[in-house]
C-alpha cells in the first residue's frame, strides 16, 4: 500500500501477488537506511532478519515480514523499482 499506520510491535508482511520479483527495503534507495540499524549491507549476514530489508528480489507468492518497534514515519521502496514506494507510520 501507499501508506499504512500500525501500532509499535506490530509486523508487517509483505506479500508479493504479481508475476515479477518486487524487493521491499527501507529507503532511501540505494542504501536503505532509514529505519534505524537497516542497511543494505547488512544482507547475507548475521543481522539480516534485524533489518526493514527483504535482501532480494520476492517472486510470485513469496513474503517479507518485518516487526516495527521504533514509532515514526518509515519511507519504503520497491529496490528492483525505486519509484514504487510508500510510507510506514508506526504509532
């Protein structure tokens, strides 16, 4: 969605329902860095499933889960397609 308002604590998934690979990551493109401790650079380690980074593309099906547990605004993207985006606000 554009834009969706939760609770702290709360998990978001994502789940990708077309029929090309979509990569949910935090912004700011190309670093995803946003949310606090997320960084594309972070992928294939240790801290990967602590990050607003699905580290890869989801194909048809697959999901992403992420639990928010900072409140504010979280801007997020589509990493395959920048311009696809839109905003966390976490209450």
């Amino acid at each position: 969605p554009k834009a969706i308002v939760i609770n702290k604590g709360e998990t978001i998934t994502f789940i990708n329902k077309d029929s090309t690979a979509h990569w949910p990551a935090s912004n700011v493109h190309p670093t995803h860095t946003t949310y606090p401790g997320s960084s594309i650079e972070k992928c294939g380690t240790a801290d990967e499933a602590d990050i607003f980074d699905a580290c890869g593309g989801l194909e048809k099906e697959e999901t992403f889960s992420f639990t928010f547990d900072r409140k504010g605004n979280w801007p997020y993207h589509d990493h395959l397609r920048p311009s696809v985006n839109g905003v966390v606000t976490v209450k």
